[in-house]
C-alpha cells in the first residue's frame, strides 16, 4: 500500500527520535508546518523544504516523496546528530 509523503515524514521522525519542534527546527520551519505535513494538510510542500527534509533523513528527494517505494530506517548516533 503506498505510503504518502506526511506519513514517510512521520514515520522517519519517528524513527530519528525527532519531535516535530526538532525537525521543525532542522529545516527552519515551524512546528505547525511538520504538523500539517504528517497530517496531510499540506499535500505539496515546497520543494526546498522537501529537500531539506531529505538531507535530515540521509536519504534521496526521489526515496521520500516516491509513494511506491519501501523505506527502512536505520538509526546510527551520528545520523541523529
């Protein structure tokens, strides 16, 4: 079942231990933009934004907004950094 943007977002976070106020300020956002985007209020964000989530992640902007494919998460200390 393809998973869509704010839930790749959220399940990343998750995984990174990352509050929304984190990540939010990671990418210099605010915590009410990572809300809607988790909750797919905002359903095409910026793209800069997009990028910038895709470098806190460690992973490709094609690898976070492709809806098909899988994500796997794994957390070393220095990605949490």
């Amino acid at each position: 079942m393809p998973m869509l943007l704010g839930e790749r977002i959220a399940r990343l976070r998750q995984a990174y231990g990352l509050s929304r106020k984190d990540l939010a300020e990671r990418i210099h956002v605010s915590f009410e933009m990572i809300r809607q985007l988790e909750s797919g209020k905002i359903q095409h964000p910026r793209i800069h934004h997009v990028q910038a989530l895709a470098k806190v992640f460690g992973i490709s902007l094609d690898t976070l907004c492709n809806e098909e494919t899988e994500i796997s998460v794994t957390v070393t200390k220095s990605k949490q950094r």
